[in-house]
C-alpha cells in the first residue's frame, strides 16, 4: 500500500467516525500531492461542508469537477458542478 493510499484509508475511517476536521486535514494532503484525484477532493468537499465551511467546500468540489472533466468524466463533472451552483447561490443568499 502506497503512503496516499494509506492516508486515504485513515482519512475515510476518520470520517466515518465522525471525525469530520481530522479527516479533512488528511483528505487536503491526499488532494495537494494526488493531483489527479477528483474523489478525494469531492470527500474534502463534503466534509468541509459538513464543517460549515462553504468557500473551503466550494474550491474542494470546483477541484473534483476540473479533475473528472479532464478524466473524461463529464457527467460526473455536471454533478458537481450543480453542487457548486447550490454552494454559490448559498453564498450570495
């Protein structure tokens, strides 16, 4: 098991617990050297929100959708990017 891997590992188990903000901390490790891992950014992105961190939430899923849009993920991509619609007009409300 790679040491990502193995973050990610301890990162979905913190979160199942319910340790959402250690969680998050470790999933945006996995997010700045995993470039190229677009669940990831879309597990920071839920958990930042279940943190009442919209803008963190906001930049962790406008990430994930980037990265499945340039996988070729581009109904995945749409997904998220209505998320993030939801997010801004949260935002602007």
């Amino acid at each position: 098991m790679t040491a990502m891997s193995a973050i990610r590992r301890q990162a979905a188990e913190l979160a199942f617990r319910g340790r959402h903000r250690a969680a998050a901390r470790l999933y945006e490790l996995v997010v700045a050297h995993a470039e190229r891992d677009p669940h990831s950014a879309m597990k920071l992105g839920e958990l930042r929100r279940k943190l009442n961190e919209p803008r963190g939430a906001l930049r962790a899923y406008e990430l994930a959708s980037a990265l499945f849009r340039g996988a070729g993920f581009s109904l995945k991509a749409q997904a998220v990017d209505r998320v993030v619609a939801g997010l801004e007009r949260a935002l602007e409300a």
